[in-house]
C-alpha cells in the first residue's frame, strides 16, 4: 500500500469530505490539519473519487403540502375477484365499471388507488413491486375458491417514462418494461408481470405462470375515461346485439429481417 497526503488550501468553507468509492458505503473523512487546510491521508495505490461539501451543498428535506397520510388498511381486503387498479382523477369511472359487473356478472369488485398500494405496499415510493405484491396479497388470502381473485384491470394509460421528464406524459398505472430496451428482439412491454403470482415468479422467465386474468383500459383523462366506460356498457345493451360481433380483425406485424435470414439458415 502506498501512502498518499492530500491538501485542499484555502479551507474555511470546506464544511465536510466524503469518500464515494464505494457510493454504497460512503465515510467522512476527518481534517488531519490545524490550520486553514483540509488535509488527509489515503491509499494512493486504488482509485479513490472523494467529494467536498460546503455547509449549503446539499439538499434540505422540506414538508410538503397535504402530507398526513390517512389510515387505510388494504391488507383487510379479502374475497374478491375484480380488482380495478387506478387513479384518484380517474377513480369515478371505474367504479362505474366495477359496479355493473358487481350487479351484472356477480364478481365481487373493489376499485384500488395507485397511491393506497405505494403507501401500504412500497414504503410510499412509486415502485411497481408494491403493485404485484399487493395483487397477490388479495389472491393469497381468498377464503375459498369461489371468493378467489379472478380479474385484475390497470384502468389508465403507461409510459416508459417513470419519472415524468417528458412534456404530456401520460404515466397514469405504470407497467412492467423490458431491462433490455435497446435490443429489438428482446425489449417488451407487459401487464403479465403483475399476474404472475406462484412463490418463484416475478422473475420473468419462462417458468413464470399466469395466475390471474388481466386487463388494460389506456385512458388518459377523466372525459376520455367516461366515453370509453360508456361504450363499453353500451356493449352489454340487447340493442348492441348484431351480426357484428361475428366480425374478426386479425393484426399482424411484418417479420424481422433479421429473422427471415434465421429462417431461411435453418
């Protein structure tokens, strides 16, 4: 090991010295001088990254506006089959939803707010793990098999962009994306990660089964989510009743280059 003296002259408004090699594991460095210096001793045979603060160099918590969080309890919920995972703004709609199929299908629903899982099941961050795990809490916890969780509906639109940076994004029920984005063959997007419920799934792979049906309505708003529910209604109508649900619309995309030339190899 090589001994190495660092000094950082002028000082006095140094306020502290971080080692960040290790980001994980950051430690303060202690002023080894008596004067206006900041000196310190360290192993100059590894690179090292250090950062120096001044006392206004970092960021100040601050409380923010509506911060109480009101009781809830989402672990109680228990027996249902229709579970509608949404937004507060768009919240009305579904319920609209999840009543006719409560009256008209005999499935026992509940509408979620995206904010209720985070908070009881993700610690209050936006972190998608909290939705599946809250989802599998309810099929867990069934009390028999006709009382267990059926169907599960992400009312709202998704986006790649979790943290909003883009103008008019629409990011309302987030999704599972693919780690590989940039790979054409293996970059997806899916609802199934929140579905997939056996003690060892999770990790998508191909032993991942799908226990629970689910859904997306993409809705971005409350007037399109009002038209959309209304339409979806109006499906279960006897006037809506034609030839036209005979009609099938088959949709294809073109094949890979790439995969043409697997093709023909094989």
């Amino acid at each position: 090991m090589v001994l190495v003296e660092y000094q950082i002259k002028n000082a006095t408004n140094i306020f502290q010295v971080w080692d960040v090699s290790n980001f994980l594991l950051p430690s303060a460095i202690s002023n080894e001088a008596a004067d206006s210096s900041f000196i310190f001793r360290d192993n100059g045979s590894l690179l090292k990254e250090y950062v120096v603060l001044n006392e206004s160099d970092f960021y100040i918590p601050e409380t923010i506006e509506n911060a109480k969080v009101v009781n809830q309890n989402l672990h109680a919920l228990r027996d249902l089959n229709y579970i509608i995972i949404t937004s507060s703004e768009l919240a009305s709609e579904a319920k609209r939803l999840a009543e006719y199929h409560e009256v008209n299908s005999g499935l026992i629903t509940k509408v979620v707010l995206l904010d209720e899982i985070y908070n009881e099941f993700s610690s209050g961050s936006k972190d998608i793990t909290g939705i599946r795990d809250f989802i599998k809490h309810i099929y867990d916890t069934n009390s028999s098999e006709d009382k267990k969780l059926k169907y599960v509906c992400f009312f709202g639109d998704a986006s790649y962009d979790y943290k909003d940076r883009l103008s008019g994004n629409n990011n309302i029920v987030p999704v599972k994306l693919s780690e590989e984005s940039f790979n054409l063959a293996n970059s997806w997007v899916t609802d199934d990660f929140f579905v997939m419920l056996g003690e060892n799934d999770g990790n998508m792979n191909g032993a991942d089964t799908i226990e629970v049906v689910s859904s997306r309505i993409p809705v971005t708003g409350a007037a399109q989510a009002r038209t959309v529910v209304d339409k979806i209604l109006s499906y279960y109508s006897k006037s809506a009743i034609g030839d036209w649900r005979n009609t099938i619309t088959l949709l294809a995309d073109d094949i890979d280059d790439v995969m043409i030339y697997r093709f023909k190899k094989e």
